[in-house]
C-alpha cells in the first residue's frame, strides 16, 4: 500500500588499465522504495571494488554506500 519497490544488482570487471597489468572487480546493490502518498522515492545503494595488480598484489579495496531522497513536484 505504501508504494512499489525496486531492486538492483550488477557487476562488473576490468583488466590491463592503462598497461599496468591492473585488474578490478566490482558489485553493487541498490533499493528504490517509493512512497506514493507524498511522491518521494527513498534509495540507498552499495558498491565494493576490489583491485589488484600482477606486480604488487592486492590494492586497497574500496567499499561505498549512497543514499537519499528524491521528491517530485
């Protein structure tokens, strides 16, 4: 009753950035709820990247989250 709800997944993967050998991966997840009384979408996403190279190892991975408001009027 307070609206429909959406559901997202994805991921993705690179190789070779630049000549370096690099390689990334990375998955998300995302939720959009709308609330049809007051024409508001609330979302909130995630994504964690993971990169490595074939001379250094693992890098530092990345983990990032988003979230608001959207309102139409």
């Amino acid at each position: 009753p307070i609206g429909k709800t959406a559901f997202s997944i994805d991921f993705g993967r690179g190789d070779n950035f630049e000549d370096s050998g690099s390689r990334l991966w990375t998955i998300g997840v995302g939720f959009v709820q709308k609330i049809d009384r007051s024409a508001t979408e609330l979302y909130v996403g995630y994504r964690f990247h993971h990169a490595y190279t074939r001379t250094t190892g693992a890098l530092d991975s990345i983990h990032a989250i988003m979230t608001g408001a959207r309102v139409k009027f």
